[in-house]
C-alpha cells in the first residue's frame, strides 16, 4: 500500500513563536517526532509566489507569480503535487481544501490546484474553496477544519492539501508579538490534533501509512507584514512525521521547490 500524504500549509507562521507559546503542542510534537528542515523562502516573502513554490516545486521564475494578483502567471504548466501525484498513478484520490480562493478556486486568479473537472467528476478529485478574504479566516478556517476532518475520517484521501490562515490573518492585524497572533496559533493547532487523530485513527483501523507534511509560506516582521527579505519573514520550515511508518528520510536542507518531488517520492 502506497504512503498516504496529508500536508498541511498554515499561512504566515513563525514557528519558533508557536513553539515558544505553549499553545501548538501539536505542531511540537510533530516537530520532535518527525523529520525537520528549515527553509529560507525566495522573495519577495508574499502568499502567491511562496504557496506556487510549495505547490507546484517551481521556483518564482517558473511559475511566474509574482505576487498576490497571479497576473502572467505560469500555473498552466506547473501543475500541482495533487496533480501530478494523479499524473504519476491514475488510481489516485486528491482533496484539497482552502479558505484563500487564489489557491483552489477556479473562479479566481488561480488556481495554483488545478481543478481536473474529469477527476473531480469521477470522484478522484474533490476541491473545498473558501473565502476567507471576505468572512475572516477564523470562521472559514474552522469550517476548513471541519470538512478536512470529515474528509480524513471518511475517505482518505490519497493526496491532501488542507490550508489554514487565521494565523496569518492575526499577524497582518495585530502583528505577531501580542496574544492575538498565539491566540490564531492556538486554534489552528487545534485543527491539526483533530486532523493527526482522524489520521491515527486510519492507521489503527486500516492499516494504512500516511504521511503528515507541514510547511509555512513566510514569517511576518513584528509588527505584522511581510514581503522583504529579513530571516523572520523569509523562515520557513518542513515538518514530515510518518503515521504506521517511518519519517521520511529527507535531506537537512533543502529549497523550497524540492518539496513536492520529496513528497511524489514517497508515493513511488
Ligand atoms: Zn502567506
């Protein structure tokens, strides 16, 4: 049986702020029990170049997005890990789910996950699209939550990508050294223990080995804010903590855009 992938991307999130906080000791625990990388993040540190990078293992020149409007963009032709994770083995099942529309709706300017109505049609494929942007990324966050986990529970699927950016939304409104941005912190560790016990329980019940993968697009300044190239906003990491296997045996370092051949691998 194939390595099942869940990764979890946690918009804006200073790790060392959440280990620090004593409120995500899920991301704590999946950091000490699993494979770690830091990675330092291209620029300009903003959510449309760094979640194409992530997504599709391009770098900023390939994907050619250079900021949040994905104006010129390239993502026809940089296809996603869901997509090429199908593309690689056609029996594949991929979900995603997203509160930040650029990344999964259609409608939008994106999307960096590809829609594959075929799959999608043949229940393959299911995309959950969000609009935080405009109902606030607490409420749409734990609505993400909420469906993800069913997803988990219920299907399984294969391949997953789950986005959270409430934390991200706390430190653009109140900057990342006040109680809101840990506050943020706190909820969105809280999605992940649900999503890590769903996963648990999956490989008690099944059998089945997953892989949970967790990664951040940028830091923020203290003040809220990112874009240039101080540490703080281009630190990112990997987290990769096997469930029912073994951690992934990845290198101490890498780029960003190694990400997804790292993660596909694992499926080989
Ligand atoms: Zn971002």
């Amino acid at each position: 049986m194939k390595t099942k992938i869940l990764l979890v991307g946690i918009d804006g999130l200073i790790l060392q702020t959440a280990l620090n906080s004593g409120r995500a000791p899920m991301l704590k625990s999946l950091k000490d029990s699993g494979h770690f990388t830091g990675l330092a993040m291209d620029t300009p540190t903003l959510s449309g170049p760094g979640w194409s990078t992530l997504l599709t293992g391009s770098t900023h020149a390939q994907h050619a997005v250079v900021d949040n409007r994905f104006s010129g963009h390239n993502l026809l032709y940089r296809p996603d890990l869901l997509s090429r994770a199908y593309y690689q083995d056609q029996s594949t099942t991929t979900f995603a789910a997203a509160g930040w529309p650029p990344l999964v709706d259609p409608a939008g300017v994106g999307p960096v996950i590809h829609e594959r109505r075929e799959q999608a049609r043949a229940n393959l494929h299911r995309v959950i699209a969000r609009d935080g942007e405009t109902y606030g990324y607490e409420r749409v966050d734990a609505e993400i939550a909420t469906v993800a986990v069913f997803a988990m529970e219920k299907f399984g699927p294969d391949v997953s990508f789950v986005y959270f950016c409430d934390a991200d939304e706390a430190g653009h409104s109140y900057g990342v050294v006040g109680s809101q941005y840990i506050e943020a912190i706190g909820r969105v560790d809280s999605y992940l223990t649900r999503l890590h016990d769903a996963i648990e329980q999956r490989v008690g019940r099944y059998k089945e080995e997953w892989l949970v993968v967790l990664t951040t697009d940028h830091g923020h300044v203290d003040e809220g804010g990112h874009g240039s190239d101080s540490p703080q906003e281009r630190a990112s990491f990997v987290i990769a903590k096997g469930m029912g296997r073994d951690n992934p045996n990845w290198p101490a370092n890498f780029a960003p855009e190694d990400l997804v051949s790292l993660i596909l691998d694992e499926r080989a």
